[in-house]
C-alpha cells in the first residue's frame, strides 16, 4: 500500500502522515477533530485472497481486542471498514518501541525486571480471558514517554491467519520469536506468548537474539531442534540462576514451560535476589529427536518493490519489506519435525513476511507457515467434573466479577459462537453452589447476529461467596430446574470460594463483630441437651488486617509529629505492637502497651497467606495466576511492616529527634503504603506488582479470582 490515504479522511479521521507498513498492514498518524488528538490508525492491507466472512471476523476479532482493559495493553479506540478499507484506531505512542531500545545495546537486569513485569501483567490480563497474542517481539512493545510498557497487535496474528494471506490451516508469528508448536503449525495457548517473551527477556538480557542464522528457516529450525544458548555463556556477569528461569521459559514443550507469565516474573526476580527458584511441576515429555532436519539453505527470496520508513516509534508499527520465501527447486521442502502430523503433510511451503530491521544477522520477519492438513475445530469437551482443571483451550466464554454494594455482587457473561435462540428456545444461564446444591438463575442471554452473547446481572448478596459453577442450558421457557442438556459450563473449586469468603467477607478468624443468635448448626435451644455454643462471627481476614493497620498508621504519624523523643519512643511502642499484635515493652517505662486490638496486622496477613496456599495447591492454572495478585499484595503489605518496625526501633536508642528524623518520614510513608500501595511506576495506577499494591487493592484483585471460563461440554 502506498502513501494515497494521506490527505483522506476515514471515518472521523484525517490521515495526516504515513509512520509505517509491513506485510499485514500500513500505520498512519491520523487527527481526531472532535476530542482534538492524535491516533495511530492501522490499515489492514488489502489481499485478493481475503476470504467473504473475513470483514465478519474482523469486527468480531476487533469486539474482542477492545475488551481488553490493561494499564499495559494498548487500547483500541475504534474500527471501521470505509469503502473495503479495513481500519484499526488506537492512542499515538510517540516514545519509541522496545526494539528502539534494544538497538542501543543490552539493556540491565533490573530494568528489564519492571519492563517484564509489565508485559507479563498484560499477558496474563489476555490469557484468563483466552485471549493469545502469537506475535510478542519487542517492534509490538511500545514505550511511552515515561518508558512505561504498553503490549500492542493483540488479534493482528489471529485475523490474519484467517484472512486469506495464509492457505488452510497456516498462521502468523515472527522466526525470531516463535514457540515451536508455533512453528509446527500446532494448537498454541498462552505458552506460545510465554516461550515468546522468553526469547525477549533473552535478547533484552544478552543484547542479542538466542537463535541466529542466515535465514528464517534456519531460525525456525533451530527453535525447533537446539537448545537455547546458556545466558551466562553471552553475559557471565549475570545471576547463574537466570540460565534456569531462561531455560523453562523457552522449553520446546509447552507443558514444560512457565503457565503463566506471572510465575516467570516470579523466578526472574527470585534469581536476580539470590533466592531459591520455584519447583518447577511441569510434565517433562519425551522428545523426538529432530537433530537430523535439515531445510534448504538457498531458497528463492522475491522482495517486494514497497519500502518501508525505519520510523517505530509509533504503535502497531511492522517495519521493512515484505519477504516471501519459495522452494527453488520441483523437490518438496525437507519435512520440519518428528511428530504424527508429518506423516500426513504433502507439500509444506513457507511463505515468510520479514520484517527487515537493518540489525545485521539479526532476523526480524514475520512467517506464514501453511499446511494442506486441515485440523479439526470441534470445541473441547470439559468434563462436569474436570472444569476446575487446567484447560489449555481457548473458552468459549467468560464470565467476570465486580462490585457494585457488595463485595462481588455483579456478574458479566460474554460468550462467542452462539446460534440464535427464539423467544421459546432460550440460554437460560444457571450459578450453582456445587457443595451445597444451591441454583440461582440468571436473566437469559441473547445473542446478536454476529453469534455474539452478553448479560449483566446484580444480585443483593455476594455471588462470588455463594456460588462457585456457572452453566448455560437450552430451554424452552422459564423454569426452575434446569434440564441435563449443559451446553457450556466452568467453575472454581469449593475451596477456592470459601477461601475468597474468609479472606473478603467473614472468617471466625476475623475480629469478632457479634455473636450467632438462635439455635446452632448442631440443633436445639439454649439449655437444652444438645445445645451448641454457635461460633462468634468475625469479620474478614482483610477487615482485621485492615483494621489493625489503619490504627498503626495513625500512631507512626503520632510518632513523626513528636516533638520530644519520649513521645516518639511511646507512639513507636505503639505501633510495633499493633502491627506485631503484642505488648513488649520497647521504651522501658514498665508498661507494654498495644492500643489496638491486640491482633496484630501480621496475624491476619499470615491467614491470608495461609488460606490462599491451601486455595492455589489444588486450584487450576488459571486461578492460581489471580491468586498470585493477591499474594504480590501481601507479601508487600508484609515487607512494610518489617520496614516499619525496623525503622521505629531506632527510636528507642535514640538520645533526641534529629537523630531519627529521616527514620520518622519513611516509618509514616511505609505504614501508610501497607493500606494503600505505592504507585511505583507512577502511570496512576496501583497494580499487582512487587512494591506496588497494599491491603486495599486485594478487594479488587480478590473479586477476580472469583471469574470463570465457559467451556462447551458434550452433547
């Protein structure tokens, strides 16, 4: 495509200047009157082979993109289709591209943590909602001004794997980067985008590529078939440990690798500190040995006759020219792989787009891999009892929570691919309490023309605390009592629901708030025989810890605002007593006082801590990713109040005030980052991440822990 758009309007956007284009799309800079911005707006590019429902595919793959909600995805603004011009519009990142940044040498191990963590957040956002990007690589990680990561592309890999420019059954990803069941033409989930970023952090770390050679192919080939380079054999000043996490990051299996991009964060950063890594419990399989493929060294390479600008500073930018790479000679390609599916390949040709950055022998492409092996695309039966397990397929629908006047009360359902239903034959959608039998049924779902369904419901109690499966059933009519036609289901684990129960609304661990009245679980009246005591309600875990640490908040302000170091040392008392939930005497004046409620914050967080390990041993992959953000939440709640502590003990060897001034701001700015996080990353937003969210970010966190994946279930 050349620079004819610039000059035209699309929409309610005026293409002002032309910033890039590649093999799927060119980028425009483009104004926005109306709100007085600019936008980026990405082209798709036009393909005689774009299959009729493709423009279908597109808004429904667009709805999908446009529900992402990160801090560190991109969003999109909007899309439209003008004339036969597909279009996508999102914010104009001006700061630059990972790959930017990368040009200018390795980049240091702590810096590349945050930048890790950022993506990883993002990425992990994307997979519970079943959501796989298949095209991570630093040209689609943005950096904005602040140098703040933003995650861009997501969906551009999936559509055009069905937009024609591949043959049935090909996709899209780049040589450098991709995962090898990528490579083989397989079925990919959220490890593909893992062993992806694997490769990133790799090159982020070492300056340099893992997997290098003269072509694609042989690049491929060796994502398939070799080891990654050990990290410390490029970079010996770096952890040694950084060669393991590194290694199960970029494991051939996917079943081998990090589940979840959060735990690949948590190793990285347990290697930079020295600390042991985490088990890892993956399934090792056994290989095939691929060491004796071999792919043709000098394939024929037609370029295409469009330039493309160097400019990446700008999102969704694909830079250099479009590669295509054929068979020179009559002789089929030698077959890539060891596995079943080879037996049945005729022809494999690979049809690769690079993306050419200029960076020596560096491959920056992008490859469209095809088969005339169509694979089946039957949903995935999920078992009643087996949802809770971990389930690579993409669902088919999710369900999320949130809160509305109670904690969780609010519960949207998005489902894709649905049949029209009639006004006699409807989706009647059912919540399910599987210890205790309890339904609930929901208003009906309706779908739109486009297979599309989505409800919102709010309940007067919490749905998350009260009912752990959710199923969808055809019925005709309203009724109470759903038939045993299960169309889609999922669920979390009763564990899990009653663990988020004591954690956000009530535990007999938590500070008494009154006493149960009537007869007991047990049965009978007061006086008589079998009359129980009934156990005292308390509130939540997060309520008493809560609690407790409002109160040492004040009190470490008490502290700094003493004039007298006697006062100070009294308020010190004070608040390492509340937080530790004892009586020591630390001033020495014969009495050890605790003007709490003589719990301690410590207590509570170590029952958070406790109730979420017994939830994540036997919980799904999945929901052990959101366990993990409450996890993060407390182990920094748990990291201030030791610093706290450790800050006002030196009042007490103190002779007078100006000794500990400094100790006494930092002992008030950590107490109150126990409540309410620090926004550590400044973007105005406390997230999960180490350093970041306190105590009162785990209500938000904790409510998602609460969110389901519908599946389909057998017929």
């Amino acid at each position: 495509m050349s620079t004819s758009l610039i000059g035209r309007k699309l929409g309610k956007y005026q293409i002002v200047e032309l910033i890039g284009h590649g093999g799927m799309a060119t980028v425009y800079k483009a104004y926005q009157s109306d709100v007085d911005r600019y936008v980026a707006v990405k082209v798709l590019t036009p393909h005689p082979g774009h299959q009729a429902g493709f423009v279908d595919r597109f808004r429904q793959e667009a709805r999908t993109i446009a529900r992402l909600q990160h801090p560190h995805i991109l969003p999109l603004y909007d899309y439209g289709d003008e004339d036969g011009i597909l279009f996508l519009v999102t914010p104009y990142i001006d700061g630059g591209s990972l790959a930017d940044k990368m040009r200018r040498g390795a980049i240091p191990p702590e810096e590349t943590l945050k930048l890790l963590e950022q993506i990883a957040s993002a990425l992990d956002q994307a997979h519970r909602q079943g959501i796989i990007h298949r095209d991570i690589k630093p040209d689609n990680v943005l950096l904005n001004r602040e140098g703040f990561a933003l995650l861009a592309d997501f969906g551009i890999a999936k559509l055009m794997e069905g937009s024609g420019m591949t043959t049935t059954g090909g996709l899209i990803g780049t040589p450098a980067y991709i995962a090898p069941e990528q490579a083989q033409n397989a079925a990919v989930d959220g490890r593909a985008d893992i062993y992806s970023l694997g490769v990133v952090v790799y090159e982020m770390l070492a300056g340099q590529q893992p997997y290098r050679s003269e072509t694609p192919v042989q690049v491929i080939l060796k994502h398939l078939t070799e080891a990654p380079p050990r990290l410390s054999s490029v970079k010996a000043d770096l952890p040694a440990a950084l060669d393991t996490v590194l290694e199960r990051a970029l494991a051939k299996e996917a079943a081998d690798r990090y589940q979840t991009a959060g735990i690949f964060v948590d190793d990285f950063h347990r290697a930079l500190k020295g600390e042991p890594l985490l088990p890892n419990v993956a399934t090792t399989k056994t290989r095939p040995d691929l060491s004796s493929v071999s792919l043709p060294v000098n394939p024929t390479v037609r370029l295409s006759s469009t330039n493309a600008p160097s400019d990446t500073q700008n999102p969704l930018t694909t830079t250099g020219n479009t590669t295509i790479i054929t068979n020179a000679g009559p002789s089929p390609w030698i077959l890539i792989g060891g596995f079943a599916l080879i037996a049945a390949l005729l022809v494999l040709v690979l049809l690769v787009l690079i993306n050419q950055q200029n960076q020596g022998d560096n491959v920056q492409a992008t490859a469209v891999i095809a088969s005339n092996t169509e694979t089946g695309g039957a949903a995935t039966t999920v078992p009643r009892t087996a949802v809770a397990a971990a389930n690579v397929s993409a669902p088919d629908g999710t369900a999320r929570f949130s809160t509305q006047a109670i904690l969780g009360d609010t519960i949207r359902i998005e489902m894709e691919n649905l049949q029209p239903s009639g006004a006699e034959n409807v989706y009647a959608v059912w919540m399910e309490n599987t210890s205790s039998g309890e339904l609930l049924r929901l208003p009906d779902m309706t779908v739109d023309a486009f297979g599309d369904g989505a409800i919102i419901f709010t309940s007067d109690e919490s749905l998350i605390t009260h009912y752990n499966r959710l199923f969808i059933t055809r019925e005709q009519g309203d009724t109470d009592t759903p038939s045993e036609n299960v169309l889609y289901a999922g669920e979390t684990l009763p564990e899990v629901m009653n663990a988020l129960r004591e954690i956000l609304v009530s535990s007999p661990d938590g500070l008494a708030v009154a006493e149960s009245s009537g007869g007991s679980a047990g049965g009978g009246e007061p006086g008589s025989e079998n009359y129980e005591e009934p156990e005292a309600a308390g509130s939540s875990l997060l309520d008493g810890a809560l609690t407790e640490a409002e109160v040492a908040m004040r009190h470490a302000g008490l502290a700094a605002g003493s004039t007298t170091i006697g006062a100070a040392q009294t308020h010190a008392e004070h608040t390492i007593n509340i937080l530790q939930g004892t009586t020591e005497d630390f001033n020495g004046n014969g009495r050890g006082e605790n003007p709490g409620r003589g719990v301690g914050t410590i207590f509570f967080i170590d029952a958070i801590d406790e109730r979420l390990t017994s939830a994540a041993a036997i919980a799904s992959p999945e929901v052990q990713s959101q366990i993990e953000l409450i996890r993060v939440c407390v182990a920094n709640a748990r990291g201030w109040i030791n610093d706290v502590i450790a800050a006002e003990s030196t009042f007490f060897t103190a002779a007078d005030i100006a000794e500990v001034s400094q100790e006494m701001g930092e002992s008030t700015m950590l107490a109150a980052a126990i409540i309410e996080g620090i926004d550590l990353n400044g973007n105005g937003t406390v997230e999960p991440f180490e350093g970041e969210c306190g105590l009162a970010q785990i209500r938000d966190f904790g409510v998602s822990v609460a969110n389901i994946s519908l599946f389909a279930q057998a017929e």
